[in-house]
C-alpha cells in the first residue's frame, strides 16, 4: 500500500508556511498510518475505536507534544478531524493513487 504526495503542493503549498519541519514530518507520519490502519483515512485500529495519543506518539518515535501541537495545527487548517477520539484525513482519496482508484475495473468480471 501507498499514498501519493504532489511535488509541488509539498514544496510550495501552505502545508510549507503553516507546519514548522518538524510538523510536516509528522503530518507525512500521520498519512502514512492513515494508509496503513486501512479505514479509509480514519487512523483507528480494527474495530474502529481510537488510538490513544501515547500510543500514536510512540508508534511514529515523536514527543506527545509535537503531536497535540501538530494535531490541533492539522485540525485548525482542516487538514484533519477528529471525532470521539478518532483522527481523520480530510480530502482522503487525493492522497490515494490512481491504481487503487482503478483497481475495481480491473477486477476479473465474475
């Protein structure tokens, strides 16, 4: 699995002015374990329910509180949302690549 990241929305977007470097190394870490968790963007383990904040901090090796800083930076710019708990991507399906948007038409016809 994998997500994509446009060259110059990274390099000359708002995510460049608006996170300091070590938040948009977090914001790329939350991306990828939003790729990874499978839920459409939610980082959440299986059954849906929340990671605690210690545990998404030690997972990506960062401080707690370069996540709530980065968290509350992505929630305010709309980047993320957060309901009960649960962090959400917003705008998911740009950060997916197009062979997973194409995967269902290659589907061997049943």
């Amino acid at each position: 699995a994998w997500i994509k990241l446009y060259i110059t929305g990274m390099l000359h977007g708002s995510v460049r002015w608006e996170l300091e470097p070590e938040e948009r190394a977090t914001w790329i870490d939350l991306l990828l374990l939003a790729g990874e968790c499978g839920k459409s963007g939610r980082i959440c383990d299986n059954d849906g329910q929340p990671f605690p904040p210690q545990y998404v901090a030690n997972h990506l090796n960062i401080p707690l509180e370069l996540l709530e800083r980065t968290l509350k930076k992505c929630e305010a710019q709309n980047r993320i949302s957060r309901s009960d708990g649960v962090i959400e991507v917003q705008h998911w399906a740009t950060y997916q690549s197009e062979y997973e948007r194409q995967r269902v038409y290659r589907q061997p016809e049943k």
